[in-house]
C-alpha cells in the first residue's frame, strides 16, 4: 500500500482512537496535543458522538487548560506515542469489549522509541511493545 494512503488511514484511525478515550486521557496532555496537531481536532470532533465532551474539549483548547500536577515527561511520550503509533489494528478490532481494554502502551509504534525500548511509567508498566 502506498505510504500517504497509510497515512490518511493511520490519521483517521488515531482520531478515532482519540474520539474514544477522550475521558481516559488527561485534559492537560489533550490540550497539549491538539496545539501541537491542530489539523486532528476537527475530525476528532467529528468522531465524538457526545455533546458534553465536545464542549468540554473546545473550552479547554480556548483557555489553554493545565492541570496543577502535571507531569510534563509523560505528557511529551503520550504526544510522541500518539504521533508515531500505528492505529489500524485498533479500528479493524470488532469486539467492543475488547476495544474498551485498549491502551495506549499497546499500540504498536513507526519509529524507534527515543525513551528506550522498554520504557516504564510509575506503577511498573511497560509503555511500549516497540517498533513494527
């Protein structure tokens, strides 16, 4: 398959991944991603089937919400996971309750990861399985 067909799809796959973990990822770290890839916000938002997530994602974006306890290393490797992860396996799962368990130290990655191969967060999870 051509790349900048992959692409696309991988792009539309990670919004759509984004559309639903949008309660399950930190506000902070969506604001910070959408100011970083503001061309993904609208077809989140056309994803999102709730009202109430949408207004609380554009109120967020316009006053550049930040939380006080913010960690700004896991902030960058949740933007740099979702920028090089690969997405499709994600929308090609039929299963919702299988969708539901997805996270994002399971999405496979594009490119080496910068933070090591077996990068941990806090409680001792892996937060990568590596390359593809």
């Amino acid at each position: 398959m051509k790349y900048r067909i992959l692409k696309k799809q991988n792009d539309l796959a990670r919004c759509k991944y984004l559309a639903d973990k949008i309660g399950t990822i930190q506000r902070g770290i969506l604001v910070k991603y959408f100011k970083r890839y503001p061309k993904d916000l609208p077809k989140v938002l056309k994803f999102l089937t709730s009202d109430r997530y949408k207004s609380i994602l554009k109120r967020d974006l316009r006053n550049n919400y930040e939380n006080l306890s913010f960690n700004h290393m896991l902030c960058e490797w949740t933007i740099w996971q979702l920028a090089n992860g690969y997405f499709m396996p994600y929308v090609r799962e039929k299963n919702p309750i299988l969708l539901i368990e997805w996270d994002l130290r399971f999405i496979p990655l594009f490119e080496k990861n910068p933070y090591g191969e077996f990068h941990m967060d806090q409680k001792g999870y892996i937060m990568s399985e590596g390359c593809i």
